[in-house]
C-alpha cells in the first residue's frame, strides 16, 4: 500500500512540477472558474486532497502570487460551564451590530491579565482555553483538542498562481509549489503566546435572529440563536518558526 502510495505521489508531483512550467488558457464557455478548481481539473484531482508517503492526506491550497502567509482555519464551539449557554452569552454580552440584529456577538477574544474586568477574555489554565468575564468561568475548550485540530488541516500543498502572466489575455501560470506542515510541538508549548501576539484569532460568531430580511433570507426564526461555530485561525508569514516549507523541484 505504501509502495503505491509512493507511486502515486512521484507521478503527481512530475505532472505538478510539468504544470508549472507553462501558461494555460482558462476561457471556456462554463464562466469563471477559480484557480484552483482549475489546477485541480489539470491534475484530475477529484477532491483537494492527495495522498502523501509520509505525511498522509494533504490539501491542496492555492493562492495568488503575492500572498506571502499561511492561514488556516476551523469552528469550534465551547463546553459551557454550568448555568451558561450560548443564548445567555449573546444576551448578557451581545451588541447590535450594522445587519439589523439586536444582539450580536462578533468580535475576536485574547488573553486576559484581568479576570475581573467586564470584558470577555481567554485565560489558559489546567491545559484549557477558558472563556471568562467578571471573575467567572463561562466556557472552555481542552488545548490538547485545539492543537490537534490545527495538526488535522495543517497538511497542505501550496501552490501560487497568476492570472495574465505577461499580458497574455485569458492565461495563468502556476508557479513554486511546496509543502506546509505544522511544527506541532512548537504551537503546543506557544500557545498562549501566540493568542497574545495575533499570530492566533479566537472569535466569536452569533447573532440572535430578527423578523427582518438579512434572517428571513437565510430562514433564520425570530429568536433563533445563530451560531457560526467559534473561530479558530492560525495565520503566519512565510518563514515563520510555526511552519515547516518543503519545496517541490
């Protein structure tokens, strides 16, 4: 099984590198296709994913000549703590906000030095992530759990591209493919630190439904708490000490 597996990676990655090496002409009478739908169907990737030897499943990522960060990102709710849920949070902490929503919690969270100020904030303590205001616990996630779901989708393939290269009209070119992974030791022992320096966004993402047409247009109920999942996104320069880039040659 590995042995295809490897068989398999040497021939996609000869079919990426020969990719690389050319324009291609992305008109076609279907309309605008992204980039990577379009690298994809030029590797006949079914999905976005391809099997490495040694690093198992990856995804291919594609992005545009100029970006020079890796951004990853998941949902995450809460463990509540006794006596909260996430209407109550939205109710005791929310805000309108400019869609019309009486009481909406949008809004990224950090490290907190003072547990007794109004403000929500994080506090890691007892390997957990914890949601607190006012000198009281309110909800919490395992770090170990946070960690490992950054490790899940942190496996990619990057590959640039760049739309009319040159100035020739309807063309692209994909270009410096490489592989990205995560130092995982790294972030486990940088964790706090790197909620405190950004490098981490922790955010919530609810709003309690109204009678209006920004929910009845998503057939959200009038007092329905929606709930977009808490956000978790690691994102960093190239170069950084988080990542670990291999370039495919």
């Amino acid at each position: 099984m590995k042995e295809d597996t490897s068989r398999r990676w040497f021939s996609f990655r000869a079919q990426l590198i020969d990719i690389c090496s050319s324009y291609h002409d992305i008109n076609n009478d279907s309309g605008r296709v992204s980039p990577r739908d379009f690298l994809l169907h030029l590797l006949y990737l079914d999905s976005g994913h391809i099997e490495h030897p040694q690093l198992g499943k990856i995804r291919v990522k594609v992005r545009g000549v100029n970006t020079g960060h890796y951004n990853m990102s998941f949902s995450k709710s809460p463990a509540y703590c006794e006596g909260w849920s996430a209407r109550k949070l939205i109710e005791e902490y929310g805000y309108a906000d400019t869609s019309g929503h009486r009481k909406a919690l949008r809004i990224r969270v950090g490290i907190t030095d003072d547990t007794k100020s109004e403000k929500l904030g994080l506090l890691v303590k007892d390997g957990n992530v914890i949601v607190t205001s006012r000198n009281e616990e309110i909800a919490s996630w395992e770090k170990d759990i946070l960690i490992e779901k950054f490790h899940q989708i942190s496996k990619i393939l990057v590959v640039e591209y760049s739309l009319n290269p040159e100035n020739l009209d309807g063309k692209i070119s994909f270009s410096n493919p490489k592989l990205a992974f995560l130092n995982v030791s790294l972030l486990e022992n940088k964790f706090e630190g790197y909620i405190r320096s950004g490098k981490i966004s922790p955010e919530f993402r609810m709003y309690i439904g109204e009678e209006h047409d920004h929910c009845r247009l998503r057939q959200i109920k009038p007092g329905a708490v929606r709930d977009h999942g808490f956000g978790w996104r690691l994102k960093a320069l190239h170069g950084d000490e988080v990542y670990s880039v291999t370039e495919i040659s």
